[in-house]
C-alpha cells in the first residue's frame, strides 16, 4: 500500500460509520468502508474508495484486508456491543497503528480502553459539551475533546473586550494551557504577543484541560 494520500478504513457503517466516511473521503483520503450488511455497504460505494462486505471480529479477516497498514482504523460498530469489543481487539493485536472506536456509553467506554483502544469516542457526549459551552457564553465558538483530559476551544473577542490583552485573561496564564494562535480575519499568528491589543472578532484559539478551560470561560 503505497500512497501520497492518507488511508484510513472504517469498520461499522451506521449513521456515525458513514459520516466518518464521507468527510474523509472529501478531505481527498482514500477510505476503506466495511460492515456486515450488504446494503450499507452499497450505500458507501458512492463516496468511499472501496467499499467490502467483511467482518473484522476475525483475525483472518483482518490479516486479509491489511489494516495494519492504514493509517488508521475506526470502529464504528453500533449496536453489537460484543463485536466492537471483539474488533478493537482484534485490531491491535494485529498491530495496526492506531485505533479510534466509537462507544455507546461508559461502560461500553472502559471495555474498549482497557483492551487498547487508542482513543475512544462518545459522539452524543462531546457534541454535548461542545454545545453547553457554546450555550453557557456566546464567546465560545467552539470547544473540542481531544482525549487524555484535554480539549482545544476558540473564543472569539467582544466589543467590550476590546483593548485587553492575552495577558489580561485568566484562561491563557492556566497551567498547562497553551495559546496556539490568533485568527484575525483572514490572518492567522502562531505566536501572538501576549501584550498587543485586542481587537473585536479576533479568535483566540487554545488547547489545555479541558474542565478548567470550561470552568474559565464561563467567567470571561
């Protein structure tokens, strides 16, 4: 498998499966699409590059299709507790190089970490915290989990914030928080000073933990 282009194969397509598929596939990836019923699988020939009929609880299977070579693997099995499980499972003990898996809830979330998973991923929980930040303080554009405890959030600049300074804000002198950069308009500045003037409708982008970055926000 030799290509300029990102591979990832997506195991499972349901609703959440498909999504993946599309937007990776729009992103110009090449994406492998496999689930056990047929008619979804039909349904992923429109956009992915190959679409199969395979179920990777096996280990044959697995071998067969070469996950180990994608760059990445995602479970995105629905219902079937058990065979996500099983598939995660199976994956890394083929070694493919990472494995994302979509779980239904705690429980199903603990399962998959303890058999290796290398992220795990509640789509109706981060969506939620996404959209309490949003709601708790319209200055939040955006707040994404990225696992391990972290999260990376965008906070647009008001008109009576106007004339602070990075420094004038608790959230960016957090420990362990970093200011990535600072959009404004067309413009993006990796390194911004933390002394130069705000203007309205800059974008402070940071990435740090995520509880204190959400506790903080809500009190800018």
């Amino acid at each position: 498998m030799k290509s300029a282009k990102k591979q990832f194969a997506v195991i499972g397509l349901g609703r959440f499966g498909r999504s993946v598929c599309q937007e990776l596939a729009e992103a110009g990836s090449q994406v492998l699409a496999i689930d056990i019923n047929e008619e979804h699988v039909k349904g992923a020939m429109e956009f992915a590059s190959e679409a199969i009929v395979a179920d990777c609880t096996h280990e044959d299977t697995v071998a067969e299709l070469k996950l180990e070579e994608y760059d990445m693997v995602m479970v995105s099995i629905g219902s079937d507790i058990n065979a996500s499980i099983l598939a995660t499972l199976v994956l890394k003990e083929a070694h493919c190089k990472t494995v994302w898996v979509k779980a239904n809830d705690k429980f199903h979330a603990k399962i998959l970490q303890k058999v290796g998973a290398d992220r795990v991923i509640m789509p109706e929980k981060e969506m939620g915290v996404r959209i309490a930040s949003q709601m708790l303080d319209k200055r939040v554009k955006d707040f994404h989990l990225l696992g391990s405890g972290l999260a990376l959030t965008e906070v647009v600049i008001s008109s009576s914030l106007l004339g602070k300074s990075l420094k004038d804000f608790a959230v960016c002198k957090l420990e362990d928080t970093k200011v990535i950069a600072l959009k404004r308009g067309p413009e993006v500045i990796t390194q911004p000073s933390f002394d130069k003037p705000l203007e309205t409708g800059d974008v402070i982008i940071l990435v740090g933990p995520h509880i204190e970055l959400a506790q903080k926000l809500r009190l800018l």
